[in-house]
C-alpha cells in the first residue's frame, strides 16, 4: 500500500470472502434484475451509464439499487457462475440483494464479502485496485 492510498474501515453488512480487484464505482443506482446479465456480469441496461462494463471480479461501488425481488436471485447467479463481483460496498444496505449472498453462503459457495461505506468516500478508488478484508477493511 503506498502513502496515499486510501484505507478505510466500512461497516460490515455481508461476512463473505476478501476481495480484490479494480474499483468499478457505479455512477447511478441499478437494478440486477435486467442491469446486469447473471451469465457474464455485463451491465446490460442500456440506459445505465456504465453499460457495457463487467461486475465480474470488480469491487463493485453502488450508489444505490433499484428495487426488484429477484435482485437476491441475479446475485447468487452471479456468484455460482463466477460472475460475481470479488466484493460489494455499498451506499445504502439492500436486504433483497444481499439476501442473495447470505443464500449463496448457505447453500455451501464462495460468496464476495459486502460493506457499507459512505458515498462520498468513493471517488477515492476510482481507478485503482481495490482490497477487502473479511473484517471490512478496505485498501488499494
């Protein structure tokens, strides 16, 4: 970790495996269900700004979700076919979608850990390589 690279503690919403991987902070709030295709982790929502680009082994920064029941679905799909992103912080908890990893952990696979940090402390890891710990501890 160099000098000025953040490190921050975020509160831990989803115990889960520590991640790594380059920050993908999303610029507006997206929904799974129809956002993000489960079988590659592409954002597929035309109109979402960041359409096009892949959650899969990302550390997955969101503003915000867009509510669906089936967003918990989208994620453990992401998650048993290896699309997941490598971990989730998020601005405001989403019990729907992170009712997906907790499934996913029970039901015996490697799921990505999930945090809760503070909106305003994103733009800190544009463009670099993210880490999390399994305490919540992120790093770059």
């Amino acid at each position: 970790m160099n000098a000025l690279a953040p490190s921050l503690q975020a509160e831990l919403l989803v115990p889960g495996q520590p991640g790594q991987g380059p920050a993908l902070i999303l610029s507006a709030p997206i929904s799974f269900w129809g956002g993000i295709d489960p079988k590659s982790g592409r954002i597929i929502d035309v109109r979402h700004p960041e359409c096009g680009q892949s959650v899969a082994g990302s550390v997955l920064f969101l503003p915000g979700t867009i509510g669906s029941s089936s967003a918990s679905a989208v994620l453990m799909e992401l998650v048993h076919g290896g699309h997941a992103p490598a971990a989730l912080v998020l601005h405001e908890p989403d019990a729907i979608l992170l009712l997906g990893l907790i499934v996913a952990r029970e039901m015996g696979w490697d799921t990505p850990v999930a945090v809760r940090l503070d909106r305003s402390r994103f733009a800190s890891f544009a463009g670099r390589d993210v880490t999390i710990d399994a305490e919540g501890r992120l790093g770059c």
